[in-house]
C-alpha cells in the first residue's frame, strides 16, 4: 500500500490519440467505434480482411506490415505480400478440408509462418489456436484434445512433441518446411503452396459473433480452459491499438509476445495491424542485445513488453544498453504482472521514458484498465479503467466497495473482446459471473481518482515471468514422477519474475532426497510440460498441510511459509 504515497509522474506534451481521457470517458460508446470498420458499410465481417485486404484496397499495399529480425536474418513483408502470402496458404488450407468453424492449431516459433498462418487460417472463417513454442508434449495434448482439433500448423522439430497417436481427432498435420522434413502422413506447405493455384478473395464472410481464436489459459484448478473469442473483438481491439498503443501512420510497433499468449496474438497480431502499424517480430531467445538491437535495427517507436523482460535488461546494467541508439522509441508499454515502481523509475533514467502499465486477461480479450500517454501515471498502479468500461472493487457478494478498500476487482459486463465462451464448459464460464460483474480473480484497491492497485490473486493462480500457471497441472504432472507421492505448488515471490514456481513434495517410500533426484523431477515436468511450468524450487516435506475434512493440499499455508521468509530478510 505504501506504493499509493509515490508521486505521479506526469505525462510529456504531445499529440495523443486519447488527449482527453475524462470528457471522452464521459461519451464514449462503443457503438461509435463500429463506422471504422468495412463491414459497417459491407455487412460482410472477417478480422483478417479488416488487418490486411482493407490496407491494400486502400492504397497501403506497398507500406511494410512486418519486420522480422532474427540475427543477423531479416525479412520485410508489404501489407500486400501479406495479403498474396496468406491468400496462397488459404488455398492450400482449403484445398485439404479447413473451413469455417474449424480449429486450426498453429505452433511454431516466432517467425513470418506463425503470423502468415494465423491470417491465413482467420481467412478461412476458421478458428486460430496458437501454441506457445515452449509447450511440450502433454501441455500440447491437452490442448488439441480438449477441443478436438483436427488442423495443425507446425514445423519439423516442433511437431515430434506433438503425440498424433494419442489424438485422433487431429486429421491433418501440414509442414512449413520441403518434403524431405516432411514424416508420414505429414503435408510440406512448401509443396503444397507449388501445387495449388494462388486464389485471390479466399476470405470467408462472417458474422461478429463467429469464433475467431482460442487461446488455452490456467486457473487455480483442473487443466488449462479453452478461451474462445469472436470478430466482434476487434471493434475493442482497434480502439486499444488507437487509444492505449497510441498507434499512428509512421509507427514501428513491437510486442516481444509469442501469439500462444494472448497478448501476442491481440496486440502482435490484431490490433496493431487493425491500425495499419508496421510490426516487428524477433526470433530467437531473449538476450539484452539483441533486444536492443532489434529496437535499433528497425527503428521501433512503440514497446510493448512485460515487467519481467525491464527487468532483465535492468539486471543486465547499463553496458549492454549504451551500444545501442534507442532514441526512436516514443512510448512503452508493459502488461501481464506487476509493475514495479523501481522499473518505472529504471525505464525513466535509462530510456527517457514513462513505462505505461496495462491490464487485462486472455478472458477479457483487450486491456481494459491502464495508463494512458497524455495522463499521469501513479506508480504501483495498473491505471484506469478505458472510456466504454466500468470496473469496481467487490466484496464477496459482489457489491462495491468504497475506495481505498481492498476486494475482488470486477468489471461490469459487457464489452467487445469478452470472451465468447469457455470450450464446451458453460458452468466455468457462467462462474466468472456475479451480479452482472465480470469477476477477474484478482484483488485491487481504487483511490479517490479512480486509480486502480493490483494487491495479488483471490486464487492459487501463480504469475511467473508474466506466464500464468496453474498449480494443478503441476502437481498432477509431479505425482507422476515414481518418486513423488504428494505434491503441492505456489508462486514463491521472486525480484526478478515476479514469482517462481515452488514445489512442496513427499517422497514415496523408499526415496531419499538429493540433488540428483530432485533435478531429475524437476526435468520430468519441464520436458513433460514446459520450462516455465518446472519448478525452480522443490522442498522436500514429511507431509504437506490439508484441510481437515476434505484432505484437500493446502496451497495457502505453504504460500504463506515463503512469504513470511522473505519479508524476514
Ligand atoms: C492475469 C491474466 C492478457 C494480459 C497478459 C496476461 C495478471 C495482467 C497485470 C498488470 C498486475 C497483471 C493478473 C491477471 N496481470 N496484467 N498490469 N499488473 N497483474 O494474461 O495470462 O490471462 O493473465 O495476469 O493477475 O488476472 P493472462
């Protein structure tokens, strides 16, 4: 709470595309937004036309929609390479059976093929379900299983963790690479792309409430949830990339998010290009200078990165930083944890810049709280809500709470980008419901000027590095481990990402605890999961604290074990 006493920063004079927060919270609907977009006129709706065939229709074909840095590797692509890319892949798409209404899996690195094939499969009417490149093989299991995709998109070395023998609802496996990295029963795209014609129009016209991605996400229980989010996101989407993103005709945006996150798919993808942004995209694995070159290379004007990567660069000092002319940034963004005051005040001394907190979830499909360029910042504080949302803090009933108190943070239903359903689990969905608020599972206090601080998770939900993780998906895959025999996980606090993952374990009989042995459970879950799912820490207990009647692990109490060490130093 001290955080509420640290002066605001205030914004620097420019030209915003929001310069009036308050009169336009006063007006705005969402309503006015819809004359942005073709279908108002056309009646015929698809996000892909709205991010790529518009741009070229308009005269735009020839701006760049994407930069992609690897290395020393780069490719530029035009809004109409896009269109010209993604219409040849449609055709080879539906040429083997993708249709409306069909998942489309995509997991691939981060790369032009990952983005080419999202437009592409949008085109078709289908519906997009990119992977996070990290997942392995029961983490992308779950997910194609849980909702019966019949299409991917992959490449050769991420394919081996997918277990086609254990889905058979996945029909089709394509292959971004030539025939000779091709397996059995795989499609080369390269191939596929030399033997069908380029169709021209391959769009499908659809409704706004028709299915357009789904992006799997961890609660404090059972497996990840399928989100599903309709076209009719975009209206929300287009207006957060105008008002939030700040996005003008000249800029250079970059979000260092993968599309299987959410926020690589909504402001990697959409809402940039719904703007007629140019987008960078990195490859490769973080590392300070190439970060840093990326942002010199392309000449990046917008940043929208994640607490957990400012600090990284933080820790890496100043060495790193001052090779590097970073003077065509104009405004940075971060989302997905808390944002410490410290970085704000890194990002201020290093960079000359605000760094601008948002937040959101992959449930609310686009940022709904956050700070705006023209308004002042209040470190420790996500920011307010956006014009065309309300949001409260919520006692356990859901009534209001006056400033100042903590509770559930609620948003009133509804708006654009919400989540259309949960995949085929009505009662999940329902039960992010009271009274007409969304519930987000996160607990806030708002001040006197409607300021929002996030004060933690009313779940066992943990937040690593910005990744959210469920405990339950890590504690089934450690009592899978022959050695484990009860298993309890928490987010430990940590300076650097937020939280780590921690595991609390019994031993089965006959197992003693060692290094070895614990560094062997640890790899299980990584190599079984993903590396952000494996715990960075495993404690060997002699029994783990239930609750009473029901046995059930008590994740709090060892929760409040690490949080009481830390404070204790
Ligand atoms: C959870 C949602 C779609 C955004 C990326 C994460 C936490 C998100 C902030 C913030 C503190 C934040 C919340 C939220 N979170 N933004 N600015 N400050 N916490 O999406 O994976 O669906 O996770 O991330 O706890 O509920 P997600």
């Amino acid at each position: 709470m001290s955080d509420l006493h640290l002066k605001p920063i205030q914004p620097v004079d420019g030209a915003y595309n929001l310069p009036n927060y308050k009169a336009v919270y006063q007006e705005f609907s969402w309503n006015d937004v819809e004359k942005e977009f073709s279908w108002h006129q056309t009646g015929k709706v698809n996000m892909a036309y709205e991010c790529i065939d518009r741009h070229v229709a308009e005269g735009y074909g020839d701006k760049i929609a994407l930069h992609y840095v690897n290395g020393d590797e780069e490719q530029v692509f035009t809004f109409k390479d896009i269109q010209e890319k993604t219409d040849h892949l449609a055709a080879v798409l539906k040429k083997y059976g993708v249709k409306k209404g069909d998942i489309v899996f995509i997991f691939l690195p981060k790369g032009p093929e990952c983005y080419l094939a999202m437009i592409a499969a949008i085109k078709l009417g289908a519906v997009a379900g990119p992977l996070f490149e990290a997942f392995m093989e029961e983490a992308v299991k779950d997910r194609i299983m849980d909702c019966e995709g019949r299409f991917l998109i992959s490449d050769s070395e991420l394919v081996k963790r997918v277990p086609r023998h254990e889905l058979p609802s996945l029909e089709t496996v394509f292959i971004t690479e030539g025939p000779d990295k091709c397996r059995e029963n795989e499609i080369s795209l390269i191939k596929a792309l030399e033997e069908v014609e380029p169709e021209k129009n391959s769009i499908e016209w659809l409704e706004l409430d028709d299915r357009l991605n789904i992006h799997y996400t961890s609660g404090s229980t059972g497996k990840p949830k399928g989100i599903v989010h309709a076209h009719r996101a975009m209206i929300h989407q287009y207006q957060t990339g105008k008002w939030v993103l700040d996005i003008k005709e000249d800029d250079v945006y970059w979000c260092t998010a993968h599309p299987g996150w959410v926020t690589g798919t909504v402001y990697g993808i959409f809402a940039p290009w719904l703007n007629r942004a140019t987008i960078v995209v990195n490859g490769g694995r973080f590392n300070a200078d190439s970060w840093y070159s990326t942002i010199e290379k392309t000449g990046v004007t917008v940043w929208y990165s994640a607490p957990t990567a400012f600090r990284m660069l933080k820790a890496e000092g100043n060495e790193a930083l001052e090779k590097y002319n970073l003077s065509s940034l104009r405004h940075i963004l971060s989302v997905g944890e808390p944002l410490n005051p410290e970085v704000i005040v890194w990002g201020i001394e290093t960079l000359g810049k605000r760094i601008h907190d948002t937040w959101w979830m992959t449930e609310t499909g686009a940022q709904l709280i956050v700070n705006l360029p023209s308004e002042a910042i209040k470190p420790g504080s996500m920011g307010r809500p956006i014009p065309g949302i309300e949001v409260a803090v919520l006692d356990d009933n859901g009534i209001p709470l006056p400033n100042g108190q903590i509770g559930h943070l609620g948003i009133k239903a509804s708006w654009p980008a919400i989540m259309r359903e949960v995949w085929k689990n009505e009662e999940k969905y329902q039960s992010y419901f009271i009274n007409g608020w969304y519930i987000s599972g996160d607990l806030a206090v708002l001040d006197e000027d409607g300021y929002v601080f996030f004060q933690g998770r009313s779940d066992d939900m943990i937040n690593s590095s910005g990744e959210r993780i469920g405990p339950f998906e890590v504690e089934s895959k450690l009592i899978e481990h022959e050695a484990v025999a009860e298993a309890g996980v928490i987010g430990k606090p940590d300076p650097v990402r937020g939280e780590i993952v921690k595991a609390f374990i019994v031993l089965k009989k006959g197992y003693t605890p060692s290094a070895d042995l614990l560094e062997n459970i640890r790899m299980f879950v990584k190599q079984k999961l993903a590396a952000h799912s494996a715990p960075r820490e495993i404690e060997v207990l002699d029994e783990l604290p239930k609750t009473k009647i029901s046995g059930k692990i008590l994740r709090r109490e060892l929760k409040a074990r690490e949080t009481v060490k830390v404070e204790a130093r």
